[in-house]
C-alpha cells in the first residue's frame, strides 16, 4: 500500500514541526500550508489523503477551507484548533469537518482519530482510477492510454482525475473550474475548452471524433470507456 500523504494547514511554524515529525514517525508523507491560499493550491495541485486545519489562519477563517475540502475534493479533514468553544466547534463540523481536536491535544488520541477517518475514507479513488483502457495512477501522477505512457501537465492531470473520479457520470463545466482553477473562474468556460481540447490531442485516436472525453452540450463533460456507445 502507498504511504498515505496527509495536508497539515498550519500557520505557526513550531505546530507545523511537531505535526510533521510526528506523521513522518508513524509513516505518513506530509505536505504543508501555512496559509489558506497554500491550502487551496495544494488542493487544487492533487488531493490529499486527509487534511488536519487549523481554524487561525492569516489570510482566511479556517472554515472556509473546510467548506473548500469538502465541498470539491471529499478529504477527510480533522480541525486542530486552540478554539474550544462549542459554536466554533459545530461551524466546522456543519462545514464538512470529519472531527474536533482542541490543543493542547494528545498525540495518541490525535493519530487514532487521523487512523479511523482513513479506514473509513473509500480506497478506489485514492489509488489508481481506470475508466476503460485509460488508467490514472493517482500517486505517481501517471496516465496510460491503451497501454501507453501519456505525458500530461499537472492541470491536465487534475482535469481528468475529477472526470475519472466522476466514472461516466457528467462532470458540469462550473465544477471543473472551481475544483481545478477555484471558484473565482468559474465563468471562464472557453479556458476550459482550451484544455479540454488539449487533453483530446492526448488521449483520443480521432481528437475531432472523440470517444472518451464526451461534452454534453450547456452543460460540462464526461469520460467514458472508448467502446461505450455515445447516447
């Protein structure tokens, strides 16, 4: 099994320290963000295998990042805050939040609640995506098409992750937008073409014809395998 990767959204740079080493000791791999924005590119860059946030960020209320986590990319998020407070604690919860943490906080307890929210979190997505001949190794970032080793960029990538994720159900052009650009581009629906296209060259036998990369008209796309009869 690869090592699960685990996103700590931390602005204070000794928490962030004690939180990586801690998760490096029991064999996680950890990226980091001090801020929300760093939080959102890691995000949109490849999904985590969970998330711990801090609420006391310097450029955003922590919620929002939750809401972001939740709403786009379904990680499973554990709150690491110093706010203890019951109101703050049912925001983040009605935001997406999986748990609560207060600190000071207990290692044992917090690595067993980051264990169970993974046991739980579904393992399909998270591994390997196949839609047909098309296979997307989610780890190594990798793509084969018909057996073939497909070089893609990591925004091309991250497009037909969601649409592999979405497995032939349509994916609408606003969430391809928000999920991979964020949501202030979710109007810029011919910069989505212009990827959409790009990722045909790359994938299709006939970019023209395409049989995998389906657009449903006003609405958004979806990826198919390449003998599935269009409707």
């Amino acid at each position: 099994m690869t090592e699960r990767l685990i996103l700590v959204v931390e602005d204070e740079a000794v928490m962030r320290r004690v939180l990586t080493l801690m998760l490096h000791g029991r064999g996680y791999l950890v990226a980091q963000a001090e801020t929300g924005q760093q939080a959102l590119d890691r995000l949109r860059a490849g999904r985590p295998d969970a998330m711990i946030v801090d609420l006391g960020l310097p450029d955003m209320d922590g919620i929002d990042i939750v809401t972001a986590a939740h709403r786009d990319h379904r990680v499973p998020i554990i709150v690491l805050s110093a706010r203890a407070e019951e109101q703050q604690q049912i925001r983040a919860l009605d935001a997406g939040a999986d748990d609560y943490v207060t600190k000071p906080f207990r290692e044992g307890e917090l690595m067993a609640r980051l264990r169970a929210r993974l046991r739980r979190a579904p393992q399909a997505a998270r591994d390997e995506l196949r839609v047909g001949d098309l296979e997307l190794d989610v780890y190594a970032r990798a793509v084969t098409c018909a057996d073939q080793s497909v070089s893609l960029t990591p925004l091309e990538f991250k497009l037909l992750q969601v649409l592999a994720e979405a497995r032939g159900r349509v994916v609408t052009r606003e969430r391809l937008l928000s999920t991979v650009w964020g949501p202030e581009r979710v109007n810029e629906v011919q910069y989505l073409r212009v990827y959409m296209k790009q990722l045909r060259r790359k994938i299709e036998d006939e970019p023209a014809q395409p049989k995998r990369l389906l657009t449903v008209p006003g609405v958004g796309y979806r990826l198919v395998p390449a003998d599935q009869r269009r409707e």
